[in-house]
C-alpha cells in the first residue's frame, strides 16, 4: 500500500464545533490495566488511532481476547497466561512498556523488550526500575529483554521519584495495588490521565488515593480480590489544546466539546494572554480572535504545568504573533525538530539549547512538509491551513498514531485537508 500525506490549501478557517476524542495516553493505560481484572472489563470512549492497535496487539500478545465495537473496546484478561511483550511491538510504540506494572501485579513477573531510543530524547525507563526495586522487583538484562521477578513477592514500599514522571507513576501505580501493605508515592506525575488510571483501578477493586496530587497511597490487596470492570475514557486535553490552536489561528469561533476545560487551565491561560476570548462550560472549550496575536513565553513542565505535548501547536501560533516569543522545553530532550519544519513555510525561530526563540511573521507559506513526530504532524496541518498556497504534509503515519480522523475532523471544521495516497 502506498503511503498517503494530506494536502491542505491554504488561507483557510476553522469555525464550527468539534467533538474530542478519548484520551490516547489515559485508554492506552486504561487497556493496561485491564490485565489486573482476570476477566472482561470494557473500556469505552477508547480513540480509534494506531497506537491503540498497538496495544490491542501487545494484550492479544499475552493471551487476552480484545474486541471492538465503535469506540468501545473489551479487553478479556481471564486467559492471560505469557507475560512477555515482544520487541516488535515495543519498538513501534514505547508505551507497550506500561504493561510492565499489570504483569508484576498479576503474576509477580514480567519479561518485555527494552524500548530503544526515541525520536524526542533519550526516554529513559530508569525510575520505572527503581521505583519497582523499592517493591521487592528484581531486574536483569537478557538480549535485549527486561526480565522482572519478586521472588519474595511485592511489598509496599515509600517511593519517592526524583522527576515526575507519567509511566513510571503508571507503572508504580499498577504494580503496587497488589502488593503486601502500603505504597506511597512521592513526587507523583499528577496529570488527568493519572486520575483517570486510579478511577478505574478503584473501579475494579484497588484502594488507591490521592490521585492528581504529588502524593499517590496504594493499600494493596490480593489479586483474587480484584475484577473487571466498566470504564469510560476522559477526553483528550491534547486533542482539545491543538483544535483550540486551529482556533486561535484562523480566529474562529471553534467550540471544543468532550473535555473538561479544568485538564487545560494553563494553556488556556496562554491563549488568552495571547490575545485570544476564551469561554468554558461543564464538557467543552469556545474559542474566538479578532485582534492581533500577542506574543508569549512558556516553558513546559509536568501537569498542571504547560504540557510538552502542546509545545508544537504553540510554537506555530508564536510564529504568526506580532513580537518575540520564547519557548522552553523543559520535559523531553530534543523536542524542537519541529521547528525547522515551520521554518521552511517560513516562519523564524532560532534554537539554542532547550530554549526556542520566535520572531513573529505576517505569514506562512505552504510547502512540502514532514511531520517529525505526533504533534508536530498535527501543528504542520494547522499551518497549512493558515498558509498561502498548498501544504503536502508527509509522514503521517505519526498522525494517525493519536489523532483520530484528524483530516475528517477539519473538515468538519470548514477547512480544505485532505488525505490522498502519495
Ligand atoms: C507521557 C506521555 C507523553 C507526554 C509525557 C509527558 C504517554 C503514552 N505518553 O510519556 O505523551 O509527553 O508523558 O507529559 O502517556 N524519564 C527518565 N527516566 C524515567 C522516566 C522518564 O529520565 O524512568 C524522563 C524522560 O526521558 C522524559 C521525562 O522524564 O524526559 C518525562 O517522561 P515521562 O513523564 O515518563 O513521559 P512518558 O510517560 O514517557
């Protein structure tokens, strides 16, 4: 099969309303998780993106039977009986690590491939491992896999982590609820998908408390004690910030729903020192620019900090605003390749260091483009929508891992994407 780019004409709008997925780095877990329930748990408003093939694959891997119907998937667990992930699966999607924590919970060991390299840094898994040890795992390197034993069994444990990180709180999380006595963890990564993950494993029997704050309790109990169950995703604040990016670009009005505005507070404060009128409800985002796009500066840092993960996004909208901006990348390594794209359809930054710095154009100008990585291919499709001329963006397999319908969800938005094969 060929591979297929999207084309996008320029000078476009996007105005109307747009429903937001689920969550791709809550369900991923949330699928995770379902290991633990030994039986069929359903997990709802799942996204229909590749990334959740992916993980479909790593379950099916280790002996679930996974199904879907629309946007609903039923993992069955009650079979599993391998717990070995593969580094063909590993290697496409580092996030097929996350079911390093179930395993431990339910059979006391793992073996997973080690992810590799990635393009944004090195992503080490260090704290996931430490974090672990604290719990009576022990780790040994075996061509290429992570083998995991606990051989005396797992025990509560106080863990502090010294960064804090989303899958190594994840997994953390999901090894401990079956663990001998309590585990505290300190320095928690406190984003929405983490209380989403700690809902759910409430939901299935776990005790777990203080999710969304630094400090995250877990009583364990005994696997036998936990069950299946029935969970629906929250919407996916990623998704959500780069539609409210198209907004604040075209200058709408864009109203997102599907999403509590609360998972997004920083960003859009953002956007309203950038000049944009930003209103809320209960379950969706209204976004409107009339005047000029003022500058900004931000830096990146773990929830509820500024998200990495709408670095890109913001990055396109400093570069049409009327001054200098600065942005800083303070959670990944190498996160700017994006950059040199936007600089091809003309736009003006320089990098030094983590910092990224933008002088503000009148324009862009469409081109041939390449999306580097996931959210840089969906800021690249919002700048060829604001463009002159045409924008092909190549590499989209990227997009596809965690936007679902982008292109089709645009269009809906009255702007000119589409996708056709190369
Ligand atoms: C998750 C998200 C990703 C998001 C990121 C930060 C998923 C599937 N992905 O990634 O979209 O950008 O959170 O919000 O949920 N680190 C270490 N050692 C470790 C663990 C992490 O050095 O053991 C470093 C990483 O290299 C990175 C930083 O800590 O520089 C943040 O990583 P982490 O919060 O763990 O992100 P992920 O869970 O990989």
């Amino acid at each position: 099969m060929s591979e297929e780019i999207i084309v996008v004409e320029g000078n476009g709008t996007l105005t109307g309303e747009v429903r937001v997925s689920g969550a791709k780095n809550s369900a991923l877990k949330l699928l995770a998780a379902t290991l633990l329930g030994q039986g069929p748990s359903v997990v709802r408003n799942v996204p229909l993106i590749s990334d959740i093939e992916v993980m479909s694959e790593v379950l099916r891997t280790l002996g679930a039977a996974v199904t879907r119907e629309g946007h609903a998937v039923t993992v069955d667990t009650a079979d599993v009986s391998s717990f070995e992930t593969p580094y063909e699966l590993v290697s496409k999607m580092r996030a097929s690590i996350s079911v390093l924590g179930p395993l431990i919970g339910r059979f006391g060991r793992a073996r997973v491939a080690m992810p590799g390299g990635c393009q944004i840094g090195a992503r080490k898994i260090d704290m996931h491992l430490a974090g672990l040890e604290h719990l009576g795992v022990e780790f040994t390197v075996d061509h290429g896999y992570l083998e995991a034993n606990a051989p005396d069994g797992l025990h509560g444990a106080e863990v502090m982590l010294t960064f804090p990180s989303v899958g190594a709180t994840e997994n953390l999380l999901m090894a401990a609820v079956t663990a001998e006595g309590t585990t505290i963890i300190e320095n928690a990564a406190r984003e929405p998908e983490i209380v989403d993950l700690c809902n759910m494993l409430n939901e299935m029997g776990c005790k777990v408390t203080g999710g969304g704050t630094p400090s995250i309790t877990i009583e364990g109990v005994d696997l036998s004690e936990l069950h299946p169950c029935d969970h629906v995703t929250v919407g996916d604040r990623i998704e959500a910030g780069t539609f409210l990016v198209g907004g604040a670009l075209t200058g709408g009005p864009l109203k997102v729903t599907g999403i509590d505005p609360r998972f997004l507070r920083m960003a859009l404060m953002k956007l309203r020192e950038m000049g944009c009128d930003v209103e809320t409800g209960e379950d969706w985002i209204g976004i409107a620019r009339t005047g000029e796009l003022r500058p900004v500066e931000i830096q990146t840092l773990p929830h509820p900090g500024f998200p990495t993960d709408l670095q890109a996004q913001f990055m396109l909208l400093a570069a049409l605003a009327d001054g200098n901006s600065v942005i800083t990348e303070n959670v990944f390594e190498n996160r700017f390749m994006f950059a040199a794209e936007l600089c091809r359809m003309g736009a003006n930054i320089t990098i030094e260091g983590h910092h990224a710095f933008i002088q503000g154009v009148k324009s862009l100008q469409g081109a041939p483009v390449s999306s580097t990585d996931l959210r840089a291919g969906g800021a690249l499709v919002l700048a060829g929508v604001i463009a002159e001329g045409q924008t092909t963006v190549h590499e989209i397999r990227h997009i596809d891992r965690g936007y679902e319908d982008y292109a089709g969800k645009l269009q809906s938005l009255g702007a000119d994407v589409k996708r056709v094969k190369a």
